[in-house]
C-alpha cells in the first residue's frame, strides 16, 4: 500500500464508521467466544497495518504478549506510536517470522488479499501451527470480485473473496469454523453505486490512484456506525449476512 494511503489510514481509523464498525465486531465475538481478559493470553496482529486494531485487542483482551507485524515501515511506525508495549516488527505475510512459541488469538484483516489466498496460504498455515488449541484466527477480507475498483488499486488488493472462498480458506489452514459472513450489508448498494464508474472505466494510470477512505460528515458517521452496530448485534446473536462488502471469519485450532 502507498506511503499516503497508510498516512490517511493512520489519521481516519479511530473514528471512520468502517473501521469503527470492524473493531466491533472483533470485539464482540472474542467476548461471545468467551476469551477473559487474562494476561496469560497470547496475540498477534498479522499485518497489523497502522495499529488501530492492535489497541483494540489490548483493551478487550489484556494479553501478557501483544505482537503485530506488518511489511510496511510507515504502517509500524503508526502502530508503535499507538501501541507502544508492543512486539511490533517488519514481516510478510507470505513467510510470517514469530516471536513467540504459541498463541492465543491471531488476527488479520484485509492483509491476505494482497498477495492472494494461493500465495498467502502457506503463511497462513505457518501462524495457525502456532495457534493453541482451542486458539482462534478472525479474518476480515474484501467481497466479491466484480466489486473491484480503483480502491483495490490503491490499497494493492489482489484478491476479492466469497464467503464460501473464505470458508475454504479456514478448512485449507486445518481449523474448524466458527463463524462465516459478509458484513457492511445495509450500506453495501451505496458503496456498490459509489464504485461503480471505476468499475466500469478503470483508471488509466494504476499507480496514481487513491482510495475512497475519507470520514463523512460526523452526523452520516454516527448514522453508519449505528447501522454497523445493528448488524454486528444481528450477526453475534446468529444472523449471517447474505452480502456486504467484506467476509469475516472466525476459525478455531481444533
């Protein structure tokens, strides 16, 4: 991802409704799954970008290690300023290095669409064989294919998934399923509208785009993060989202 891109990430994602609305969500299922706030825990950010999601799983989950790497020097930067007891450290994804021996809980969201699930799978496999068991991994990753768009572009998104893709994806790492869905549903027709003239006529000049990332009016804002907020209530008390704009996924070590 562009220098720029993690610079406006770093300024936006404590506020913005969808980052806002992803914490969430991550928030809730590790209190469903029933993780205490126990400092034996041990977690890790892969691809922790620029720390916002980091802070997140301190707060809620007071972890004895709190590690997060990220193959951007920029990003880390961010997320040491955020986070500043953390393990933080340059690594891919691909081939991801451990600091420690086993964990607890592993998040990665919106990181294994960069390379591609085929390229990613081996890394991924590699932090699942350090999971204990019972230890979980939450995946948050873009939707759909034909979504794709000069944000994909500039974020260097390579992949877009379906939800029955993903759950592939958990069954390929050895975990079982504890949760599949899209997410972003009651929004989903705007930011396909929104989308689509660069759908239609991508840019011409790859390398010179910029995302859609931008706080909206504080009024629009609160009103999206409620709606985030009422579908995160449906989808913790069972519901499952038939589209959205992202899949999240929760796999368990078995």
């Amino acid at each position: 991802m562009n220098r720029a891109e993690f610079d406006l990430m770093a300024a936006v994602e404590r506020e913005h409704w969808w980052y806002w609305g992803l914490r969430d969500l991550i928030a809730r299922s590790l209190r469903r799954l029933g993780l205490p706030g126990d400092r034996t825990l041990s977690v890790l950010d892969a691809g922790c970008g620029t720390g916002e999601n980091l802070r997140l799983l301190n707060e809620v989950l007071a972890p004895q290690y709190l590690g997060g790497f990220d193959l951007s020097p920029r990003a880390l930067e961010h997320a040491a300023r955020k986070n500043p007891g953390a393990d933080l450290y340059q690594g891919d994804i691909r081939h991801p290095e451990l600091h420690v021996a086993e964990l607890d809980v592993i998040t990665s969201c919106d990181v294994l669409d960069v390379p591609g699930a085929d390229s990613a799978l081996p890394g991924l496999k590699r932090l699942v064989s350090a999971l204990r068991p019972g230890g979980l991994l939450l995946l948050n990753l873009p939707a759909f294919a034909w979504l794709r768009s000069r944000h994909d572009l500039a974020v260097h998104s390579r992949q877009r998934f379906t939800d029955r893709a993903v759950r592939q994806l958990l069954h390929d790492a050895a975990l079982s399923v504890e949760l599949v869905t899209y997410r972003v549903w009651a929004v989903f027709p705007l930011i396909v509208l929104a989308r689509l003239p660069s759908i239609i006529w991508p840019p011409s000049d790859p390398a010179a785009v910029h995302s859609d990332v931008a706080v909206p009016l504080a009024g629009a804002n609160t009103l999206l993060r409620w709606l985030l907020s009422a579908e995160n209530s449906a989808v913790d008390a069972g519901l499952r989202l038939p589209w959205g704009s992202s899949v999240f996924a929760i796999g368990r070590k078995i």
